[in-house]
C-alpha cells in the first residue's frame, strides 16, 4: 500500500504539525511525521495502548522518560513502552523533524495528556 504525502492532511497539535500517514486505515502499526518547532514541546503523557518509537530526521530533541532526561540527534531513537510517562521538548532555534511509529497502532483514547 502506497500512501502518498499530498493525501494526508496535517494536523497541529498543541503547536507541533503532525502528519499521520495511517489514519483511519486498518493497520497493526501507525506512522507519523512531526514537525517539532522551535521552543515546542509536548506535554507529559502516557499510552495505555501502545509502545512509540521516535526516529529524529533532523535537530535536536530533550525527552523526559519516566523524570530521566535524554537528548536526541539525528539517527537516534527513542523508545517509550506502554505505560511510560514522557515529554519533550525542542529547546533550539531551529525545527526538529521526528518520524513516529505506535504498535499497535494509535488510538487517541488511550493516550493520557497530564497537566
């Protein structure tokens, strides 16, 4: 299945563009692009779900996993399973790119946004 990026609409999400290439199809894993701008981040949150895998494209990205820091480059991962509290962050002045892969796939209800 090919899925072509002029068919899938971004999203933003609490400031950072999202691009979820298996939305709404019936896959066992999902796909995402995320734009990450400067100064942006995500807010703490946990999947009662899934298991995320962050691919970074390009700059730079601080993730608290579980209240341990870590900082990613390009070509690094980050792996966050299921029930593990995360956050990141971009703290340069320039965007980061990050592909995401949830297994299985994602589903919005069971993620859990903190405060």
């Amino acid at each position: 299945m090919k899925i072509a990026r002029e068919t899938v609409q971004p999203i933003d999400f609490e400031g950072l563009k999202i691009v979820d290439y298996t939305a709404g199809k019936e896959t066992s894993s999902s796909f995402a692009e995320i734009s990450v701008p400067a100064r942006a981040a995500h807010r703490r949150a946990f999947s009662k779900r899934s298991d995320k895998y962050y691919y970074v494209v390009s700059g730079h990205l601080e993730f608290e996993i579980d209240g341990r820091s870590q900082d990613l480059s390009p070509g690094d991962v980050c792996v966050i399973l299921k029930g593990q509290r995360f956050s990141y962050r971009n703290t340069s002045t320039h965007s980061a790119r990050v592909v995401l892969v949830h297994t299985p796939s994602f589903d919005l209800e069971s993620e859990v946004f903190e405060e």
